[in-house]
C-alpha cells in the first residue's frame, strides 16, 4: 500500500517525533515533583537512559508510548505500508527494552514503565490515578510494573 503522503512530509512528520521530554513524560515529571519525589532526568549512565530516575529509591520509570514500544492496546497498529521495515523496527525496540529493563534489574534498579494508553484514548486511567500508582510502586519493594489503560 502505497503512503498517503509525500515522502519529504512523511519525513517531516516523523522527524516531528520526540523521544524525551515527550507530553506523558511532562505530565509524570510535574506530578510527581509535586508529590514531594526528587529525581533525574534521561541518566545516560544508567541503560537505556530511563526518563526519570529515582536514586534514593533505586527505582527508575519510562514512559512508553504504545506504537513505539509496540503494546497490546488500541493505540498500536501495524503500519501498512512498510511493513516489513515497519515490523524490524518495533521488533528492535521491543528486544531492546527487554534487554534494558533486564539489566537495570540485574543491577539492582527497580523498573516501572508507563503505557501512554494511561494517560489517553479511551482506555485511560486519568494523570491523578497514574501518580497515585507510581507513588504508592515508589515507596514499595516491587521490582517490576507496568501501568496500562484499562483492558
């Protein structure tokens, strides 16, 4: 199938994309400042540069967004056209998110990521909801968890 736009626009689109400092992670980044918690941001000494890092709690939190990270919700489709690179691409992603949580683990780092179906569309959970789960998982012992849009 062929793209429904120019190349040099899908281009521009795309470029358009940030990969920090992305509107889930502001929402995260402001509430949880509000709540009292102190962290880093994108610590690049840590794998996979975690969006926030949490070093008096050894915890760290990505937010994730849900076509990127390729997760089973109604925000992820398989793109049409390219599908093939499309499919190598969010395949690449996926490993190496496994890889990287699997590391900070195994250095001790507690890893929460947060879904962007969370925080929109229409299975969202609503900011208020999302800070009151990561809080609670902060000053908890679980070593791993994922916050998603209702099912």
């Amino acid at each position: 199938m062929a793209d429904v736009v120019s190349p040099e626009t899908r281009s521009r689109m795309m470029a358009g994309i940030r990969g920090s400092n992305t509107k889930p992670e502001l929402l995260l980044r402001k509430g949880l400042h509000a709540l009292g918690f102190r962290y880093k941001l994108h610590d690049k000494t840590l794998p996979g540069k975690p969006d926030l890092v949490f070093p008096r709690y050894k915890a760290v939190i990505f937010a994730n967004g849900c076509f990127w990270h390729c997760h089973n919700c109604h925000l992820f489709k398989w793109p049409k056209s390219r599908a093939e690179f499309w499919q190598k691409k969010i395949s690449g992603n996926v490993a190496r998110d496994e890889q990287v949580s699997q590391q900070l683990k195994s250095s001790g780092w507690r890893v929460l990521r947060v879904w962007e179906c969370a925080l929109k569309g229409k299975t969202r959970i609503g900011i208020e909801t999302v800070l009151s789960i990561s809080a609670d998982w902060l000053r908890g012992t679980e070593a791993e968890k994922d916050v998603r849009g209702y099912e």
